[in-house]
C-alpha cells in the first residue's frame, strides 16, 4: 500500500509540473522498475489530479466493506487473479465488488505471505521470486508476447463490459481469445526477431511500439 501511494504523490507531482502521461509513467517506471504501477493505472491517476483532484488514497467506496481482509474474499481474490494474474487492482475491485484498498491489501501482503509460507515449506532455499530466495531474473516485457501482446488484448476486449461475476468473466475471457485469429498469431510471433534486434540496438533498454 506504502508503494502505491508513494507513486500516487509522484504522479501529482508529475501533474504540478506539467507533465503529460507518457511522460509521467516513464518516469515512474525509472524511478520504481519492477514496483511500477501499470500504464492504465498510472493514466487513471494522472487524469484525475490533472481535473483538480487533491486527495491522492482512495476514497471510500458507498456499499462496499473496507476492512474485510477474511479467508473467503483471499479466496475470492485468489480465484480471479488465477483467470488473469496480470488484472489491476481496480479490476479485481469492480469484478468483486470490494475496495480497491482492501483488494490491494490481500494481494500485497495476504496472498503474498501466504504462497511464500507454501513455498518455504515445500521447497525452502529453492523458489525463485522477487525477494524470495532465488531473485526472479530479469525478462524483457518487450520480448514477451503475453505482455507485449495477448494480455492487453485480452484485457481490452473483456473490459470493454465489466463483467458481472466469475463466470462471465471466464466467459468474456475466452471469447476474446477464439477471436484472434492465426494469422495474427503468427504475425506476433515473428515480430519477437525485430524485437530482440531493437532490444540489442537499445543496449537492453526498454523499447515502445505500437
């Protein structure tokens, strides 16, 4: 929650000192790597403040709980994040009708504390992830075509209507991904070669295309 927040105060003043939102999340990316907030959170934000916003945590939401961190709505979470480990904590909040601050709360420190005892216990000294035992190695999200590619146009398509619950959630999901078809496939996958190239050509930099 610390980490959010701290990006929060950066993108207000990012905003203060007329910085566009591209702008501003290159910025956050330098400045925070790996704990950098996505593209459409940081846009969300930068959108806000720039319209005048002045508080920077979130605000309460009318009818939701903003205190139940319980064994049901881990699981809950849980459940979703298994559908799409790359949603946002705004998403999973909308999709379960719960807080963004107590959803942000279970994935931080709950799931995450829970999946580490799991691992400490069955395989101690030898997982791999960030923090963990084995630092996660570097990959490039530039090189990956479930980053570079499927997950926002998954996310795109799915979210064009907020899904109600679970099932049409998995529903939505699985609909967008009959729709692509094999000829994008394979146009996504040959592009990898002209990405590794850029990578190369920017020393290991990160690239942006569209």
């Amino acid at each position: 929650m610390e980490r959010l927040l701290e990006q929060q105060y950066a993108i207000k003043f990012c905003v203060r000192l007329g910085k566009n939102a591209t702008e501003t999340f290159q910025m956050l990316q330098k400045a925070f790597k790996d704990d950098c907030i996505s593209r459409s959170q940081s846009g969300k934000w930068h959108k806000v403040f720039k319209e005048g916003r002045e508080e920077v945590a979130d605000e309460p939401r009318s009818g939701r709980p903003t205190t139940a961190r319980t064994d049901e709505n881990m699981d809950r979470v849980l459940e979703v994040l298994r559908t799409d480990r790359r949603l946002s904590i705004q998403q999973i909040s909308d999709t379960l009708h719960m807080s963004t601050f107590v959803v942000n709360r279970i994935v931080t420190e709950d799931l995450q504390m829970r999946l580490e005892s799991v691992l400490d216990k069955n395989l101690s000294g030898q997982w791999i992830g960030r923090r963990g035992p084995i630092e996660f190695p570097a990959r490039s999200p530039d090189l990956t075509p479930l980053d570079f590619f499927l997950w926002g146009t998954v996310k795109d398509g799915v979210y064009k209507c907020k899904p109600r619950n679970l099932d049409i959630l998995w529903n939505e999901i699985q609909a967008v991904c009959r729709e692509i078809s094999l000829d994008v496939l394979i146009r996504c996958t040959e592009s990898v070669v002209t990405r590794t190239q850029n990578c190369i050509d920017a020393a290991g930099h990160q690239i942006e295309q569209y």
